[in-house]
C-alpha cells in the first residue's frame, strides 16, 4: 500500500508562490547532472558536488562516463546514454558511481532526454544516494502500512483544518467515508456537540506547537446514527526544517470504557454518599432535625428539590401504617437547591396534608416500593401534585424527573422521601432509584428512632407534668410562683420537680429537687420522691430530717439518686429554716438589700447515705423573695458556675417585679433553646398572714 491508496483533497493553495526549503528532493539529496549529446557534463549543481565529491569548475566540460564510472563499467553506461540520447526512452536503475575520493558509492539514477530550441539533445541525470533513496522508500511504505492498517483513526487536516487525509479507521469510527471528509473543515464534517472546541484546539496546536492529548469528544457515528464517545490527540506536522506542514489527530472510540468510567463514578459517587448519610443523618434524637439532615444530604448533588413526608398516623399513634386507602402525611423537611415555584408546590412544614389513593405519594407509601417518572409529562404532575394549582407552579418550575421512596424501618413504613428534578437535566434511572433506596433506608432507622424517642419523650414529659402541682397553692403568708421547662426536644425529660405544702400549724414547706437521670424512670421516680417529701413534711419535721427520711427512701427506690433542698417558712416569727441535699443554694433576696445566695452546708445526694444533713435558719421577713430552682437553669457547658450564679443574683437585683415576671425574667435570659437540661424554678414571697390564720 502506498501513500496514491488515501485520496487527497483538494489543494486549497490560491496559486500563489511559496517557495519554502525542506521539500522532497532536499530530503532525498537529489543530485541534477546536464550531459551534452557528446556525453559532456554542461551544468553541475551543488547536490551533485555534495552526491560525488568534484566541484564544479573541475566537473564543467569533463567526460561525465570517464568522470564518474569505473573503467570496466564505462562501455555499458555509454550505450545508455547514448539510447536515451537518441530518444530510447528514460532509463532508471542503480550502479555504482566513482567518489572523487576514489570509494565507490551505489547511486539511485534516472536518466531522461531534453532537447533544446535547436534540436540538440541533452540527457539529464538525477541521482541520489541509494541508502537515503531507500530509507525515503521505507519510510513511506511503512507510514502507508501503518496509516492502512491502524486500528486507530487518523486524520490530517492542512492550515485552513480541511481534512486532507482521512485513513479507513477513521471512517469506521466516524461512520463516514473518506469523501465526506476531504475538503471540508473540521466543523463541516464532525458531527459533534463539540467540533467548535475542536476546531479550536486544532488551531492552538498549529499556532504553538504543543500536543493536546486525550481530548474527549462526543458525536454521533454516522448519519443519524448512534452517539458515541472518542478520544482524540492532535500533533503539529512539521518538516525536519520545521516547516509546519499542518495537523494530525488520532481517534479512538472509547464509548464503552467512557460508559464503564461513568458507571465506576457513580458507583463511587453512590459509596461516598451512602458514607456521608452515615455520617451526616441521625445525628441527634431531634425527628425534624433528622428530617432536615437528609434532605439537606440529597440537595443539590442527588435532586434539586427533596422532601421528607411522614405519615401522621405513624407521628400520633405508634405502630404499622394502613397498605391502602388515602393518606395524611406531614412534610418534616423540603429543601430546594435555589428558589422555585416547586418550593410553594410543597406542603408547608409541620402541617398535615391529605392526599388521595391514586397520588403517587400515597402509592409509594402504601405499597411500601418506590416510584419512578423518568420523564414527567402534563398528565403526571397532577399525581405527584396535591392540587391543580400546586402541579401549575410544578409545571411552572420546570419539573422533568420524579422519584419517590419509601421511608421503611423495622418493617414499618413510615413516610415517603420525594425528589424532583428541574435544572438538573438527566432524569432519575434505576441506579438512582437503588441509591435513594440506600439513603431512605438508613435515615428511615435513624427517623424511627427520633420517633420512638420523641413518643417515649411526650409521655414521661405528660407523666412529669402530671405528678407536678396543677394549680398554685392556698398558703399561709406566702404567694408562690413556678415553673416547669423541659429540655430541648432532643434530650430526654429529666426527673425535676418542686413542691409548695401547707402544713398544719400555719407554716409552709418549699421542696425542690432533681432526680439524676431521664426519661420515663426519672419521671417515675421523681413522682415518688415528691409524694415522700410531701408526706414526711406534713408531719411537721424539719427541713434535715425530711432530707435524712428522703436519703433512705433513696435506698428502696432501687439506689436512686437525687438532689433537694427543702425549706420550712414560719409567717408569725418571720424566719426560714433551710437544708440541703447537694442541691444548687437558694437565693435571698431581702426588701432593699442585694441579693445573695444562702450560705448552707452542701450536703449529699439523696440515695449516697451514711451523711448527716444540717438545717439552717435565716430571718425572712414581708417582702423578701427566695428563689428555689434546678441546676438546668444555672449550668451550661461552656461557663463557669459561678460566672452563672452570678448572672443570676444580678437579674434578682432589680425593683421588685410580679413573681410571675420574675420567673419569665430568669428562664428568658438564662435558657437557650437547646438547654440540655429540664427546669423546676419555684419563687416564695412573704406577706403578713391573714388575722384569721393568727393562732
């Protein structure tokens, strides 16, 4: 096969001269000898002194046979001289020619007959060296071998990028013949999103010289066949003096590895999202936040808008959800990756919407497997919507793809997580189908647990309210106020509790404490230790003794352990008798003198025993206020206590307030919205007692 088997394009040169060194004949070293009809050497040029060793002032006018040829070899080349001379035709073959140094050199010769405007004929000779001759020779049958026979695509395109080759690999991968190409820019024969870009990284190459390798380029393999990937490198053709000659490019078809690739990233992409959810959902106990966490995960790399439905039976009465019939669902969370109609399509946080049997939603929800619209339609919207008016802002946004999947744990289906795709042009596949079942299953564990705890949460919090006082109580010279507040939803009910008992004798006890622990066992037993204090405080005891019976009730309550101080007001001697079971101190805050916090003997925990308890009395007169509460509102995680305490006392310094301001005054600006710990804050101010409670 030679270089004449690859049809060339049109030159597109304008007939203008361009003379340029480095051309065929440079490479070859051609030699060009004019004899006369005498056999006399008439022009000798450069090539021919560099081919043969004689200058020109020594070979003008010699002999050329007795210049060049040895003795034994002059009668045959004369004959052939002479024949071509004498119109025989051109002669061509090798022999060997006679250096000026006295070597002998194989010489590749054409010989052909010219003729002057007289008649006189002339032979030129054109020689070359016969190694340079044959290397030239297999170097083209080797370049038309390889450019036949690739199975990569080749192609070169001149300066104005018009193919001028094109090899038959070529017209495989492309799905066109050779002719479609030549002649034609890049633009004009690649069928390609992106011939632009190539073309313009053709003409970078040409311009500086620097390769582009591995370009990738979508197109499509013959007339409206179909699409196809190809990697494509471009090179700069020059000659060995540089001469930009134009541009070649290798192609090669690499759909299937591109598929592969792309099939091994989501694959990875899919690993590292199910990773992330691990790490990134089911952070807390906090069902909404849950919620929160895994819409926020699937936004905006999975969907451009995601929301998380739960089903409001499930919310309100734990158990197995109904397989069939309408739905009530309650949307935790929806988030969009950037403003959209799609966002007012959704229902509003926290409140229940119904939706019928034949909705998408309720379908996935009820039969408990996903559903997928690859590609939404008119007809779809009014499924996946809950009204007409939320599938026209639906339409609106532009939504194309729809997937839903069921929130499934413990065989329990407990919602729907429900994506949409807008912007994101590529619909939801099956893949995506089997990573949002991935992503659901283990946040539906996670939102299962919240649910669960929020249910245990709501009961021990009813139990606690329940075992607290429901109404402030009729005392003796004292007006009370309190306040009860849980932690945040997250963290569970405590075992907090305060307590106001009017005694027999006209005096009153203030009990509050802090069973350690949480949940429905903290609230359980906090409601024992209250009906203990209050029992034992009716007896007329004091404030210790009350702690010493308390400390070994502790003991039968399967080793509880608590914190309490517990305080005795006498309205008719105007004094206060106080003990302390490791409890945070009262606060004292006496008409026209700062406040402070009462020095008493700390005590132990209720339930530590074996440790006496102290009771300490201080004068309390009308208008003094004590402020009993749990360490909920003093401690924090990130301030000192006695930075707390502090806060605390000057809050209290102030013109004397409502009791029921001053409550809200302290729980306002010493709790946060994601306290921790649970609140008792119980506050007693004295007032002269009734003249019918005098004794």
């Amino acid at each position: 096969m030679s270089a004449a088997d690859f049809p060339a394009g049109p030159d597109p040169a304008d007939g203008d001269l361009a003379p340029e060194p480095g051309g065929p004949f440079d490479v070859l070293g051609v030699a060009a000898v004019l004899l006369d009809e005498d056999g006399r050497i008439v022009l000798w040029g450069p090539r021919a002194e560099e081919l043969f060793g004689h200058p020109t002032a020594e070979a003008l006018g010699r002999d050329a046979v007795a210049l060049l040829v040895a003795e034994r070899h002059r009668e045959p080349v004369r004959s052939l001289i002479a024949r071509v001379a004498s119109g025989g035709g051109p002669r061509a073959g090798v022999f060997p020619v006679r250096h000026r140094d006295g070597r002998t050199v194989p010489v590749e010769f054409r010989a052909t007959r010219l003729q002057d405007e007289r008649g006189r004929p002339y032979v030129l000779g054109l020689a070359a060296d016969r190694a340079a001759a044959r290397r030239a020779e297999r170097d083209l049958s080797l370049s038309s071998l390889l450019v036949g026979h690739s199975p990569i695509g080749l192609a070169v395109v001149d300066h104005g990028l018009r193919f001028v080759l094109v090899n038959p690999a070529l017209e495989r991968i492309d799905g066109r013949p050779a002719a479609a190409h030549l002649g034609r820019t890049v633009t004009e024969a690649v069928d390609s999103p992106d011939a632009e870009a190539l073309a313009a990284a053709l003409g970078e190459v040409l311009r500086t010289g620097e390769p582009v390798r591995s370009l990738t380029v979508r197109g499509v393999r013959g007339p409206g066949g179909e699409e196809r990937v190809w990697s494509v490198s471009l090179y700069r053709l020059e000659t060995p003096e540089r001469r930009v000659m134009g541009a070649a490019a290798s192609v090669s078809d690499i759909t299937e590895q591109h598929a592969a690739a792309r099939t091994a990233a989501r694959a990875r992409r899919r690993l590292a999202v199910i990773a992330d959810a691990s790490e990134r959902v089911g952070t807390t106990l906090d069902l909404d936040l849950t919620a929160h966490e895994l819409a926020d995960l699937v936004v905006p790399e999975f969907a451009d808008i995601a929301a998380v439905d739960v089903l409001e039976d499930i919310l309100t009465q734990p158990g197995p959800a109904r397989t069939s019939g309408p739905a009530v669902f309650r949307a935790l969370a929806v988030t969009a990756a950037y403003p959209t109609p799609a966002q007012e399509a959704a229902d509003p946080v926290g409140e229940p919407a119904r939706y019928g049997a034949e909705r998408l939603v309720t379908q996935c929800a009820r039969t408990g497997r996903p559903v997928l619209v690859r590609h939404v339609t008119d007809a779809d919207l009014p499924r996946i919507a809950s009204g007409e008016a939320t599938a026209a802002l639906l339409r609106r946004a532009g939504i194309h793809s729809y997937l839903a999947v069921p929130l499934r744990a413990r065989g329990v289906v407990l919602g729907v997580l429900d994506l949409k795709r807008a912007r994101n042009s590529v619909p939801f596949d099956e893949d995506d189908v089997l990573l949002a079942g991935e992503l659901a299953a283990r946040a539906a564990v996670a939102i299962d647990n919240a649910r669960w705890y929020r249910h245990q949460s709501q009961a021990a919090l009813a139990l606690q309210r329940h075992l607290l006082p429901h109404g402030p109580p009729r005392l003796n010279g004292l007006d009370v106020a309190y306040r009860y507040q849980p932690a945040s939803e997250s963290v569970e009910v405590g075992g907090d509790w305060f307590d106001a008992i009017p005694l027999p004798d006209g005096k009153t006890a203030l009990v509050v404490g802090d069973v350690m622990g949480s949940g429905i066992n903290a609230a359980a037993t906090m409601g024992q230790f209250r009906t203990a204090a209050r029992t034992l405080a009716s007896l007329g005891l004091a404030p210790a003794v009350v702690l010493e019976h308390l400390d070994r009730t502790a003991a039968e309550l399967d080793e509880a352990m608590a914190t309490c101080v517990c305080a005795v007001y006498d309205p008719y001697s105007g004094s206060c008798r106080v003990a302390n079971a490791g409890h945070p101190p009262p606060v004292h805050v006496a008409a026209g003198r700062a406040p402070r916090l009462l020095e008493l003997s700390e005590g132990a925990p209720l339930g530590v025993g074996g440790v006496p308890f102290e009771t300490r009395e201080f004068p309390f007169g009308t208008g003094d206020d004590l402020v009993l509460y749990t360490d909920g509102l003093v401690e924090t995680r990130d301030q000192d206590i006695d930075v707390r305490l502090a806060a605390l006392t000057d809050l209290l310094d102030r013109a004397p307030l409502p009791l029921e301001q001053i409550c809200d005054l302290l729980l306002g600006a010493l709790r946060g919205a994601d306290d921790h710990d649970d609140v008792a804050l119980l506050i007693a101010r004295a007032r002269p007692p009734h003249p019918k409670e005098a004794p």
